[in-house]
C-alpha cells in the first residue's frame, strides 16, 4: 500500500468528488511538494511519539477518564483483572509496556483503552461477564487497541481533517499551550476523547481477530469473543439499545466478520480453559481464591 | 449458573427473555449429537430456524429446534430476533442516536455512561490513576499466577481481518488490516 497517498488522502480529506474540481488548479509543483510534506508528517506522526511519550499520554488520558468514573472500590477485583490482563498482554508484542487493568464505577456496559497500556472496563460489563476467558477477550481486544496504536492513528487521522501536521499541533490548537507537560495534558485529553468516542469498525474488527488470538496464546478458549459479543447482542435487543456497548460497534456485525477471518481457524484451541475458581470467587466476592474453591473440572 | 448472576442485572433486562436464549441459524446447518465436526448428523437446520440455545462449549453450541437438540457451530448462530428495531426504541425514549458518515460508527448520548460531554464537565484524577497504578501486577508474577489458575502459553499464529469491507460498507477506511500495521 501506498503509503504517502493513503497519507494524503487522509491529509486533505479528499473523499468526495468535490475535491477533484480544484485538482487542477492547485497542481502545481511547489503545491504538490507542500503537500507530500504534510502528508508525510501527518502519517508519521505517530512515530514521532516516543515510548515514554506514548506512556504519558495515556496516564494523562487515563487520570481524565478517572475524573469522570472512579475505580470500583474493591481492591480484590482490581488485582485480579490486573493478573488475567498482564497475562494476556504478556502474548503480545509489547509485553514491557506498563500494562493496567481497572473497574470502574459505571453501570453501562463498556470498555475502553488508552495509548501507553491502560485499559478500563466499566462495572457494567464486568456484571455481565461469566467467565475467565470472556474477561480476557475482552480485554485481549483493548490490548490490541493499545499494542496496534489505534488511538494514536485516529488522533493521528484527527489531526489531519483539522488540516494540521501532526499530534504536537492538534495539542498546540486544542488549547494555544507551548511547554511540554501542556503538550501531554493536550493529547491526554484527545486521547481520552477517543476513547470514549471509538475508533473505527476497521480497528474494533481488528482488536476482536486479534483479541482472540492472544486469548488463545494466553491458554482460553478463544470462543469466549464470540460469547461476549453474543451476550452484547442480547442485551442489546433486550434493552432496547439503551446501553449499548456504545464505543464499540454492531456485535452482529463483528461476529460476520470473526466468522470471515477466524472461522474455524482457531478450533484447536477451543478446548482451552473457559472458568477458572479464581475468577468464580472473585464474582462471589471471596477475596482467598484459591484455597476455599474446590477445582471445576474443565470442560474437554 | 447464570441464575446468582441474574440477580446483578438491571430491570430493563428481566423483563426481556433473557433467560430463555434464542436465536437462529444464518445458513443451513447439520446439527449434530456432539460438539464435534465429525459426530454423527442428527438433523439438518435450514438457514433462518429460530432455535433455543441450551448451552456452549468450545467453537460449539447446543441448541434445540422443533423438538430436536443437537449442536452447531457458534458461529452459525446470531443471537435475539435479528431485528434492527433497536435505534427506534431508543430514539422513542428520548435517546440521541447519532451515526458519523465517515467512519460509520453508531454513537449513543444521553445515557449514563461515560460520554464526551461528561469527559468535558470532569477534571483528571491523579490520585486515582496512583491508585490504579497500585493494583497493578508484573509479567512474572501474573505468569505465575496464571499457571497456578492452570494456563499455559501457546504458540497461536496472527491471523488477517477479511470480511470487513462487506458488512461495513466502507473497506477503504480500513488501515488497520493493512500489511504496515502488522509485525
Ligand atoms: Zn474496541
């Protein structure tokens, strides 16, 4: 693929036909350099955010996202999604980055990510949740947000339909600040916009294929997507849409697609663990797992 | 099972038939008497069958449909009555449902969930994100931890996103599954 066309059509925003009636006119060579410069800042932008960058934009954007909806006061339950997390993100790519997993205080059923590592699923869903292996693909498919750098690309993307260059101007026009920390906060909070806003279907498809790849590393039964977006498709026709899985798009629709790529493909590993007794005491609010509940055998 | 979970639910899901579960069949599909490929055939389903949904193990559904059980592929099966009435009933309760035409995505406000216009009304919490930070675990100890909860690791190569320009609509947004982003 092209990049610096894909580049430039995202730059300038020439979708439409309109666009083409002044190709002509604006073609011209000092035009055209100008704008493959831009273009190519536009789509290295993301590059241009280093690691630690990226960390701090993400506690910025994550710190935002608290404001609003603070952690579920259980501290048993946010040790744990942090263990099943990190496990799962540790069969990523990018098992270093400083990976944390939280509940918070909201009813509806969500889920959302930000650059750098930090992934928030909302009481609601985690209610809605009955199993091990439906916890981790659901946060195997925020993992894949964060480990392909979908924010970033869509702050990226942000960036370019406001017809600026890269991030660091998106931060400067977001609020006229020039130092670097005002920099930080600035794409901290796009970052957070984001996140509640969603990312494109091309990314939520991709975060589910890959999510129940690394939810088949990390030992389940990858299936479990499939069973969470079921679960959504339900609760959807069943409250009237009320409370969506807002950010993230149609489950029937993502389930066509799982079915076009993942098909069958993932079938050796359907037989992986589904339940585990540290999550069913978690769920019971018995915060010593291991020594009270007896072993449920595992199914196949 | 699902029964203690029932009890956290809220009202607006009790009164769906949320414990009876159906759904129907996309194709036409051979039910089976085990959730395996070769199991013997116990009836064949055609495309758009409303079955029950009994329960799920693996890649595999057990369902029953006009008196007969049996399973299928997950896969097969979409859950709810297919209908896309959704967006009406919730513009019918005062809800704002927006679609962006770019990138196609439905977004809803006015629920209680965390919006943008709720984002804008909060100033960020650092003290919270310390605290998050707190509950955090490493690699290693969640490796451990994960064995004691008996997991292993397994090789499982990627796999490429297809099928998504079609339900979308709008493939050519798609950068994501491009050969760039991929390792
Ligand atoms: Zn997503």
């Amino acid at each position: 693929m092209n990049k610096i066309l894909l580049s430039l059509m995202l730059a300038s925003g020439c979708m439409s036909s309109a666009c083409a009636l002044d190709l002509g006119k604006l073609l011209t060579t000092e035009n055209i350099n100008k704008a493959a410069d831009f273009a190519k800042n536009a789509a290295d932008a993301a590059k241009d955010i280093s690691p630690e960058a990226e960390v701090a934009i993400g506690d910025e954007a994550a710190a935002k996202l608290l404001g609003a909806k603070p952690l579920v006061n259980n501290p048993a339950l946010q040790r744990y999604v942090n263990q099943v997390g990190v496990w799962v993100a540790s069969q990523s790519e990018k098992p270093n980055l400083p990976w944390r997993f939280a509940v918070i205080e909201d009813p509806t059923v969500n889920s959302f990510a930000t650059p750098g590592g930090n992934i928030l699923i909302t009481k609601g869903l985690w209610d809605r949740l009955s199993s091990e292996a439906e916890l981790a693909a659901v946060l195997g498919h925020e993992i894949t947000h964060v480990v392909k750098q979908h924010h970033l690309r869509a702050m990226k993307s942000e960036a370019s339909r406001k017809a600026l260059g890269n991030l660091a101007d998106l931060a400067v026009s977001a609020k006229g600040g020039g130092d670097k920390r005002q920099l930080i906060g600035n794409l901290g909070k796009g970052a957070s916009e984001i996140a509640v806003r969603g990312l494109d279907k091309g990314d939520e498809y991709d975060a589910d294929v890959y999510g129940m790849v690394l939810t088949a590393r990390a030992g389940y039964n990858p299936y479990a997507m499939v069973t969470v977006l079921q679960m959504l498709e339900r609760f959807n026709s069943n409250s009237g849409g009320l409370e969506v899985f807002n950010t993230h798009s149609d489950p029937r629709a993502r389930q066509d697609v799982i079915e076009a790529s993942v098909g069958d493909k993932l079938e050796p590993y359907a037989g992986g663990v589904e339940q585990t007794s540290r999550f069913t005491a978690i769920k019971r609010g018995n915060t010593k797992p291991a020594a009270v509940t007896p072993k449920k055998p595992v199914k196949r | 099972m699902k029964i203690p979970f029932m009890a956290a639910l809220l009202p607006a899901l009790l009164t769906g038939a949320a414990l009876a579960e159906s759904g129907s069949v996309i194709r036409n599909t051979e039910l089976r008497q085990k959730p395996f490929s070769d199991a013997a055939v116990v009836a064949t389903v055609s495309s758009g069958t409303q079955v029950e949904i009994l329960s799920r193990q693996g890649a595999w559904m057990n369902v029953s449909s006009n008196g007969q059980a049996g399973w299928v592929k997950m896969l097969s099966v979409r859950v709810g009555n297919g209908s896309s009435a959704d967006a009406g009933s919730v513009i019918g309760q005062g809800v704002k449902v927006a679609t962006t035409g770019s990138s196609g995505k439905t977004v809803t406000t006015g629920v209680k969930g965390l919006s943008e216009e709720e984002l804008s009304h909060s100033q960020p919490d650092y003290g919270e994100l310390e605290r998050m930070k707190g509950f955090s675990t490493t690699p290693a100890d969640a490796g451990k931890q994960a064995n004691l909860a008996r997991l292993t690791a397994v090789q499982v190569p990627e796999i490429a996103v297809s099928g998504s320009s079609g339900s979308s609509g709008n493939g050519s947004q798609n950068p994501s599954s491009n050969p760039q982003m991929r390792r």
